[in-house]
C-alpha cells in the first residue's frame, strides 16, 4: 500500500511554491518529501518539521536561525539548503534534492564494505564536517542515514537538523538528543558536544563499513550507552582478520573515549585518513571483507538508528581508574605495532641446518646483491607527508635519503596553515635515491569581506557576490516599508564579515511595503478583480468550484484571506461558488424540541424556535419553516413552531 496517499500534505503547494509530489522518509523530528519548486521548475527536497515541534516557539526560532546558519556551508559534500518559509502550521526547509541512496542502504544490502570503498566514502563525509567545523558549527547525529551517495557517485552529509554553534554547547539536564548507537561518552555522560563527537560518530561509522557490525550491541539502549561509556571500540581486524593496523589505529583514535585523545576536529582526522591510506598498498585497500561471516540480522538490524531523545537516567557514571588511559595507551600501542608472524616458508628456513643458513647467506650476499642494488637499491618510496609540517616533511625526506625540491603555497579549506596538502610525487611512488620531492604547503582557507549589498537588487546582489568568491545562499523575503521590492535588506553573515572563499551568503530581499487583503467573499468575481488590482494585487481564478453559502457564480473563499498580508504584485487564488449544497430537510413536526433540534442540527441545519405567546412553556413542535421532505441549502435556517 502506498502509504503517501495518506499523507495530508502529498499534492498540496505549500508557499504558493512548492509542490509536494511524494513522501521519502520520516525522522524524529520532520518528514522529508520529493516536490517541485514551481517557480524554478526545478526538484528538491522538502523538509516539514512535525506539527507537535512546529508549536514550539522557540523551538521553530532555532530551527530557521539553524537553517540561515547551515545555508552558508558552500560545501560540495553538504547537502545544499535553498530556502526557509512557513505555510500555516507548516514550517520547512527547501532542499538540494539527492537521486540515490543512504550509507545505512548500502551497509544494509552489502555488508562489510572494501577498505578503499569505506575511505572513499568516509574522507567527503570528513571533509564536509570540516568545513562545518572550521565555521563554527557541529553536526551531533553523524550516522550513516545521514550520508547520502548519489547516482553519480557523490558523497554529500545531510540533516544538520541538530547543529549547534561550538561555542553554544552547553550542559543539558535531563535528556541526551542523537542516535544511541553513534553518541560519544561525553554526549551521554554531560550532554556537552564540540567538534570531537563528529569524530567519534565517524569512528563507529568507519568501524561498521570495515566489519559490516556496529562496535556495540544491546538488547536495549541502556545496555549500548553503557558500553560507550565504560568499553572501547575493538579493532575491526578482531571481526575481519587480516585488516591492516592503520585501520585499526584509525578506529582508536578516532573513537578514544577520552576526548582529548581524539583528533580535535574532522580535519585533523582526514589529514590521519589520507596518511594511513598512504601507508596502505592496493592489496590492503582492495581486501574482500568475509561477508559470509554476517547474519542477515547483522545486516539489516538499525533500530536503534533514529535521532531519539533519551533520558539522562540511562546514561551511568563513569568511575575510571586514575591510570587507565595510560594502559590502555599501552594496548593500543603493543596491538599495533607488535611485529607480524614470520611467513611459513620463513619460518621453515629456519629449522634447517647451519650449512644450508650459511649458503643461503652467501647467495643472497654475493649472487644476489646485484640483483638487490638494479631492482630496488637505487629507488625509495615517497613517505607520507600529508598534514606534516614544512619542517617534519624535511625531516622524513632526509631520513629516506630524498631532497626536497621546489616549495609552493596553496590555500586549503580542510588542511590547517603550515602543513603539507600535496606532494610530487604523491605518496608510496617509487623514486630514484637521490630525487626530490616537491611540496606544497596549506596557506589555510582563502578568506574574503562580505561586500555590502543593501539596496541592490537581488539580481546584482548575486552577481557581486560572485565576483567576490562568494555564493549567493538561502534567499528569505521580509516586508519592508523602506527598502524597495526586490531589493536586498540585509545579508548573513553581515557586510564586512571576513568569510572563507566560496562560502554562502544569506541573503534578506524585500517584499516592499505589505498590502491589507481586501475581503472580496460573496462578490461578482469582475468586481472582487477590480477591488484587489486596485490594492496592487493580482487575480488568478482556481479552476475548480466548491459549493458553499454564496450564490452560485459568486467567490466563495480566497487565499490569502481577508485582512491577511500580501506584498504589492502578489497573487490571490478566488475560489467560485457552486452554490449552496442543497439538503433534505428532516421532519419533526410532533416530535419534542429537544428532539427536533438533534435531528435538523444532525443534518447540516441552524434551528431558530418560534414559541409565540401560546407556547412560552409548551415542548412539541406543531410546524416548521421549509417542509419535511424538501431540500434546503445546508447550513441555512429551519423555524420550528413550538405550541
């Protein structure tokens, strides 16, 4: 069964806009639907918070100024907002509109993902957080929903629906809002969020795309907080033997329960990622995770995957041992870096006897050394020198017996000033003893002044910003006795504000001076046309009729209605009326007023009692205005004569 039909808002146009075609998902706190943007012919997505939400005040405050705020984020992996408006009880976000599916689908239908597959994913996942991070914001309910991977292969990050200013993060009491499964020990413990809870949530997303299994599991939600706060993350290779121990090192940090043991934001952690996938060869990146090892109640198990608000008496204290995360610096180190088995046939050369050691020595040593010096003798590998800086790639190029060549600058939105962002050659590439190695170093992100755009209209508006390194953002319109229609009144962030380069800029446009609707129900449509162009509106006629109490012809209802405020040029829909619906009218002479009133009332009807002198104290109805039997319009008045 489809169950859009149901859904009261598929097939309304919400703004006078947006037409709302179909249902897509339901969250927490909103529903999000497939629409059109009428104006623009042009998809998006529609996001309508809940009406329960959307009747808190301060609750719909927040949302729009949260919305402002993420509509800056210029970023190609976060998914784009257009807009922001209301439409009765309805309050909505405008959305970039992404064909394609979910992380959560992918995880679903394949199970544990290829190394190279799940750092694909994860570094635009990283990168769009830390270009949130680095402009103040944090999501606080990363999980793989909210990873959208288009058709053509896109990563983009969605429903910043719970972003927070870092500098605003504060104790909560009472209650932990997130996804129980991706929530870091300090959200539940403290209620607190900065940029490291992004980390850790992407650290359990890292975990679940190399072993197809979230890190921790319960039987209720309690069971999985409490082994956030007091278990860590075991490595994927102890699911996936065989995993390379970057990987697990990356899961470690990233997911430390300690805070401060984790990178500071999502941009020191991709500056780890693209080091660690450095290190990593084609047959590490490339391993075949054993996916028969997964149930199919492994793959398809995320009930604990929607944003919740969970109540603070399930999160439990946190009593650790004074040295316990020393020791557990220790595991980790000894787990990492503990040298690998020695191969079999290794292992077999061994045991053989000392003549056959001392022969093979001397081949190696005196047939094989040539073949040592041409194949391999005269090349080095280029180390990893992403996120190093100028001074620490030195260092590592001289130990590997390399010079450093040519030395440039570059700005960089996801890799901090001072450090390395690109090397030639890259990584891993096998090059002579004595080459070099050209480096080029992050002059951070490129920074621009918001221009100021007040009185310009819209149009140049945009274009100034363009010329500036800047895109135009989410467009919100205000009535403004002041400022023209059309015209910019103000921009977020302010004129002046020094911005990354490519950021978005929120613009406020004028709707000009507000007009007073006209009341023109019940009119000859001709003249509730003359009465509303005549008010600097304009007139469209709906094409369907409904019946109503007015005389057929006339204008039974309009939108917006009367005494509502439109700006000049705006357009009001006149509906026409069929006429009044015509109704059988009940008989009741004989019966009691109370009775008579029951019925008539029951079939659509005003009822008037008409006692007279003779039947002040009398209860039985002797006749009655229109006659029983007849029709009369619904909703008009029946007398009743009371004796």
């Amino acid at each position: 069964m489809d169950t859009t039909l149901q859904d009261p808002l598929v097939g309304q146009v919400l703004d006078g806009r947006y037409r709302v075609d179909s249902r897509i998902a339901v969250g927490g706190m909103a529903t999000v639907y497939r629409a059109v943007d009428t104006r623009l012919d042009r998809v998006l997505a529609l996001k309508v918070m809940h009406p329960s939400l959307a009747a808190d005040a301060s609750f719909v405050e927040r949302f729009i100024r949260e919305a402002k705020s993420v509509a800056r984020l210029a970023h190609p992996n976060v998914v784009q907002v257009f807009d922001q408006g209301t439409d009765s009880a309805y309050v909505y976000l405008a959305m970039e509109y992404i064909a394609g599916c979910t992380l959560r689908d992918v995880l679903r239908e394949r199970g544990a993902l290829q190394p190279r597959a799940a750092l694909d994913i994860l570094e635009p996942v990283l990168a769009a957080l830390g270009a949130a991070h680095r402009a103040g914001f944090v999501h606080r309910d990363m999980k793989p929903e909210n990873v959208l991977i288009g058709d053509d292969g896109r990563v983009k990050v969605a429903d910043f629906g719970l972003v927070r200013a870092v500098g605003s993060a504060t104790n909560t009491t009472g209650t932990v809002l997130g996804t129980v499964s991706y929530l870091a020990p300090e959200q539940i413990e403290h209620g607190t969020a900065d940029p490291r809870v992004d980390v850790y949530a992407c650290g359990i997303m890292l975990h679940e795309m190399l072993t197809g299994e979230k890190p921790h599991e319960g039987d209720s939600p309690a069971i999985v907080l409490y082994k956030h706060l007091h278990d860590d993350v075991p490595p994927p290779s102890a699911a996936v033997p065989g995993m390379a121990h970057e990987l697990d090192g990356l899961v470690a940090t990233a997911t430390a329960r300690d805070p401060e043991a984790r990178p500071h934001d999502a941009v020191a952690l991709l500056a780890r990622v693209r080091d660690a996938r450095g290190r990593l060869d084609d047959e590490q990146l490339d391993a075949v995770p054993p996916q028969a090892l997964l149930s199919e109640h492994d793959r398809h198990d995320n009930t604990d995957d929607r944003t919740s608000v969970i109540p603070r008496a399930l999160t439990m204290a946190r009593p650790l041992p004074v040295n316990e995360d020393e020791s557990a610096q220790v595991q980790h180190t000894s787990r990492f870096q503990s040298p690998p088995p020695l191969p079999p046939r290794r292992r077999t050369a061994l045991r053989r006897g000392p003549m056959a050691i001392v022969v093979a020595a001397l081949l190696v040593l005196g047939l094989g050394a040539g073949v040592w010096y041409i194949n391999s003798g005269q090349f080095t590998k280029v180390p990893p020198l992403l996120a190093k800086t100028e001074k620490e790639a030195r260092d590592r190029l001289a130990d590997a017996g390399l010079d450093v060549g040519e030395v440039k600058e570059a700005y960089s939105d996801t890799v901090e000033r001072g450090k390395v962002i690109a090397t030639d050659p890259e990584a891993g590439a096998r090059i002579r003893g004595n080459g070099s190695v050209s480096l080029t170093i992050s002059q951070g992100p490129e920074t621009v002044r918001v221009p100021d755009l007040d009185g310009y209209a819209l149009d140049k508006a945009r274009s100034l910003l363009e010329d500036e390194g800047l895109k135009p953002g989410m467009t919100t319109r205000e009535f403004s006795e002041s400022v023209p229609a059309g015209s910019v009144i103000s921009t977020e962030p302010g004129k002046g504000t020094k911005v990354r380069a490519g950021s978005a800029v929120a613009l406020t446009v004028s709707k000009g001076s507000p007009v007073e609707v006209p009341d023109v129900t019940g009119d000859d449509p001709d003249d509730a046309r003359a009465e509303l162009e005549e008010a600097g509106l304009k007139v469209e006629i709906a094409a369907d009729r409904v019946n109503s109490e007015h005389d057929a012809g006339a204008v039974a209802r309009q939108n917006p209605g009367p005494g509502g405020r439109a700006a000049e040029g705006d357009t009001v829909t006149l509906t026409l009326s069929k006429g009044p619906e015509m109704v059988e009218v009940p008989d009741v002479v004989g019966d009691s007023v109370g009775e008579a009133k029951e019925k008539l009332e029951g079939a659509g009807f005003q009822v008037d009692e008409d006692r007279g002198l003779l039947g002040l104290f009398g209860d039985t109805v002797r006749g009655q205005s229109v006659d029983g039997g007849d029709t009369a319009p619904k909703g008009s008045t029946i007398t009743i004569e009371i004796r």
